[in-house]
C-alpha cells in the first residue's frame, strides 16, 4: 500500500523547470514569512493576536512540544479543531516537526475518526476539549478503542506551552506534509496525501490570482481545516502575502457582521447556503460591511440569481471557486466579464491544469459539451493515501483523476458544473458518500436494503433521503433508523434528512438499483 503516489519523474521535472515546486518546505516557507512579515499581525482571534514572528515561534514551540511527547518525524497526528487561533500554531508546529496532519472536521465522530486514525496509524489527536456543548474526550475514549496506535490525546485548551522551540528541517518537499479527507463516493473516507512543493505551488498561485496583500484581511467562516478555508486561496495564501487571519467561531451572520466590522474583513470564503443566508440577513444588519471587497463561494454549485444578488446586496466583489481536496481549483478572475463570474465555476489555476472531458467511455466529447471532467496536473494527486484498489478505478492509467463532476467548457476556458457522476450528495458543500451511509444503515438488523440519495432542497440544494427495505415482519419508525445511524457514531450530516420504506427498489435495465429513479421520487 503506497502512502504517495509520485508523479512520473518527467513530469516532476517539468513542475519543476516550471518554477511551480520549489524545493521549500512548510518550515522553510513559515521561516520565510516571519523574517519578511516580522511584526504585522497574522491571526486574530477575539483577543488573542499573533504577530508573524510570535506565529513562527509558537509553532517551534509547539513542534518541541510534540517531539517532547515522543511524536517524532512522519508521523500522523489526526487534527479535530474548530476556528480557534491556536489552529495555526499546532498545524504550523506539525509541519516544522515533519509529523503530518490528518485534517479532519469539527463534526466528525467515532465512525469518521476512528477510521482515519486507524487508516493512518495516526499516534496524537488533537482536540479542542469541549466545543459547543461536544465534550470531544469521550469521543477521543472511543477512537482509542479502535485506533490502537494512538498514544496521546492533546487538548488545546489546555495549553502546549512551556516547551523549548524545535528547530528541523520539517521534511523534503517532495514528502506528503499532510493527509486530507476526500468528499468520498465509496464505503470508507479516503485520504488524500498532499506535498510540501505541490500544496505551496496552489497556495502562491491562488494568492496570486486572488490578489491577496499585506493589506488583506481575511475571514474564516468556514471550517478552517477544510481544502477551501486553508488554501483557495485560504488561510495559507493570506498568510503567503503578509494579510491577517480573522477566526469566526460561527458562519452565522450574527457572529461573522460584526467580526468583518471590528476588522475591517475584505474578504471571506462561504458554500452557496451561507451565501444565501448573508445576502438575506445584510440589508437589515446594522453591522458595517463596508470593508468587504471579494466574496468567495465554493464547494457546490452557486445558483446563478443568488451570484448576481452579490455585488448589489453586499456591496462586494463576487469569485466562484470550484476546487476539491485532490487538487485541482478553478476561479473566476476579477477581470473577468459579468457573464462569467457569475455563470461559471471559473478556470484553472494553472497552464499546466490538463483538463480532459469525456464520455461514459472515456473518449473525448465534442468541445463545449457535457462530460465526466478528468484532471491532473501539477498540484493534482496521482493516488490516494494507502489506496491501491481503489486508485485503479479514481485514476486513469495515464494518471488523471476521475473527479466525478460533470461539467461543460467554454472557449474562455471556463467551467460550468452540470451535475455529478460519483454517487455522492453535495449537501450545501458537506460531501456525503451514500455508499458510507448505507453500510450503517446495513448494519441494522431489520434493514433488508438501503439506498441513499440526494433530494433537491432550496437551501441546501440538495438533501438526503434514505430509502429502506425492511426484512419481512420487521417494523421501524423514521426516529428509530436516523437514531441507529447516529449511534454507529457519524457526522451530524450524514444523518438521511428523509427516510421512506419501500418494498423495493426500482431497477436498471442490468437489474441494479436504479438511484436516478429513487431521485424522481419512484415515479
Ligand atoms: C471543495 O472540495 P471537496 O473536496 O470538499 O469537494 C470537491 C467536490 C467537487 O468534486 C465538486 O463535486 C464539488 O465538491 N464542488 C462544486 C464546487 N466546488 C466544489 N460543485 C459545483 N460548484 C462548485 N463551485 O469543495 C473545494 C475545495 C477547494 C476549493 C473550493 C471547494
């Protein structure tokens, strides 16, 4: 089982002569921005302020701390914390040790964890002990219980201080630096193994292409962890151009406006539902916004009315994104016409993007028309973590990733999402594999059968619904299936919105479930 897939040395080579992997290290990098950025301010968080030069020296910190622990060098140290300032100095102090970071989101349980602790031989969790109302250690008792390699469990709130500073290289650049979790269509979470050279090529170009400055200040509503908050352009390509780092506790509009009113945010990064909840709460909010220059929203589709209701609702700029954790990140440009910003997905972010779009049979469709959009490139990963079956199905055997969207081109060279090939539901940016959820569903002893699938929602644009054969004579309620898939310990989202009993499924033409069909309601 291969934890890093490489990318063929002739095209290694080429990113390289390209100038897009550079041979630096996160540590490199952070050491890089404390000497240039000395003393402006880099996170805030209420009233807790790093400076460059302190962010640098709690993550040396930090690594010291760890290393004291006994983490050592490539080890996996799974991360479970919500927007708080001292994200920044455990992730920092990981990269500067070389342990790698499995990021993971404040709403995952023991299903969701225990696996990716496992999966990776993770040794440190790390927890913000209790978090709106969730105390996480008992749910760091339970991942213990399936995670035997797990030796300690460290508790931010606690504090990591009192350590002397860590000083290493922090690995190679060719190394993975971190794990990060797949949206996912299959069973069990996936990994997704991210480098040192190819992570900071998509941070500097996507700070790039946003514009990003000293000047910027940048708000983070959404999950910090998520692939979207961290790097498109995200915490790291703020930090990247010497900006500053606003943590939101909350998306909610109460908590954000007077946040982007304190300090004067310019920029934030929002899914198409919290979009639509500012531009609904803004006209009465007595909060100043003034100092809001870009909008971003990503991670599902934005509809075209609630895109064109950003710029006169919000008073700001509007940059679609559509990326995913494997890699590939399109945006809208700030020079780009009207039309669009606000009726596509974007464009790549780099010439060395190869985008291929393709039949059911993988053979190219005429230009501009629907496809299953294939990619790889530069920042782009060639295999998941640790993966091997499952790689041969998600990448071609030329090395392009099956991203399971389906999409159109325009000669601009711009994306439009058209809709979705891999069995997954996008519930307002939470990606949901069905097939995850129907094996717990499984595992009841009344459920015969289990189909999942998205049901069209006006907020969240999509919901699930979990259809269910029950064995003969079997009787459950509605409460009771959505309380038996809370028990078995998943995300609060992955719980069916819907659940409806039927006797059976409607079928292919080759006898399999036909989901399309469970979509239409068995009509
Ligand atoms: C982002 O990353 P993931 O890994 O949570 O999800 C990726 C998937 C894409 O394959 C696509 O199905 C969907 O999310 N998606 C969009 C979209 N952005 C992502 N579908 C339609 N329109 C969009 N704008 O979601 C992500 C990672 C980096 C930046 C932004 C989003």
């Amino acid at each position: 089982m291969s934890d890093l897939t490489p990318w063929p040395p002739s095209f290694a080579a080429r990113y390289r002569e390209a100038g897009y992997w550079r041979g630096e290290t996160f540590s490199d990098w952070l050491h890089g921005l404390a000497a240039r950025f000395a003393d402006r301010v880099a996170v805030v968080d209420g009233d807790r302020r790093w400076s460059y030069a302190e962010l640098s020296e709690a993550a040396s910190r930090t690594a010291g701390w760890f290393a004291d622990l006994g983490v050592e060098p490539g080890d996996r140290v799974v991360v479970q914390l919500p927007n708080v300032g001292d994200y920044l100095p455990v992730v920092l102090g990981l990269f500067r040790l070389g342990a790698l970071p499995v990021f993971t989101l404040p709403s995952h349980r023991r299903a969701e964890i225990g696996h990716i602790a496992a999966a990776t031989d993770a040794v440190a969790y790390v927890i913000p002990g209790v978090w709106e109302r969730f105390d996480y250690h008992g749910l760091a008792a339970s991942v213990r219980e399936v995670a035997p390699s797990l030796r300690h469990v460290v508790d931010v709130s606690q504090g990591l201080s009192g350590s002397k500073a860590f000083e290493g290289t922090g690995g190679s650049a060719g190394d993975v630096a971190f794990l990060q979790l797949s949206g996912g269509s299959t069973g069990l979470p996936k990994l997704i193994p991210r480098t040192h050279d190819d992570y900071l090529y998509s941070v500097r170009a996507s700070a790039e292409i946003c514009r990003l400055t000293t000047e910027t200040v940048y708000l983070v509503a959404l999950p910090v962890a998520h692939n979207f908050t961290m790097s498109s352009p995200g915490v790291l390509g703020v930090l990247h151009a010497g900006g500053r780092v606003v943590m939101s506790p909350s998306p909610a509009p109460s908590v954000a406006f007077p946040l982007i009113e304190a300090e004067r945010v310019t920029m934030t990064a929002l899914v198409p539902p919290l979009a639509m909840l500012w531009l609904d709460a803004a006209p009465s909010s007595p909060a100043d916004l003034s100092s809001l220059e870009l909008l971003q929203v990503g991670g599902a589709r934005l509809s075209d009315e609630a895109a064109a209701r950003v710029a006169p609702v919000l008073g700001c700029a509007l940059q679609q994104v559509f990326g995913m954790a494997e890699g590939l990140v399109n945006y809208t440009r700030h020079d780009d016409p009207p039309s669009l910003v606000v009726g596509t997905q974007g464009r790549p972010i780099s010439p060395d993007d190869e985008i291929r779009i393709v039949s059911d049979a993988d053979a190219a469709v005429p230009e501009g028309e629907v496809g299953h959009l294939l990619t790889r490139g530069p920042y782009t990963i060639r295999g998941y973590y640790r993966a091997d079956a499952h790689n041969r199905a998600a990448f071609t055997t030329d090395g392009f990733y099956r991203t399971g969207d389906l999409v159109r081109q325009l000669p601009s060279g711009h994306l439009v999402v058209e809709g979705r090939a891999k069995d997954q539901i996008n519930r307002g940016g939470e990606k949901i594999a069905a097939e995850e959820v129907e094996n717990h569903l499984l595992a009841h002893p009344s459920v015969l059968d289990a189909s999942l699938v998205a049901v069209p929602d006006p907020v969240l644009g999509e919901r699930t619904c979990a259809y269910v054969i029950l064995r003969d004579s079997a009787t459950l309620t509605v409460g009771e299936v959505r309380a038996f898939v809370r028990s078995r310990g998943l995300a609060a989202y992955k719980i069916p919105d819907k659940v409806e009993f039927v006797a059976a499924f409607p079928q292919t033409a080759v006898g399999k479930v036909s989901k399309a069909r469970l979509r239409e309601g068995l009509s």
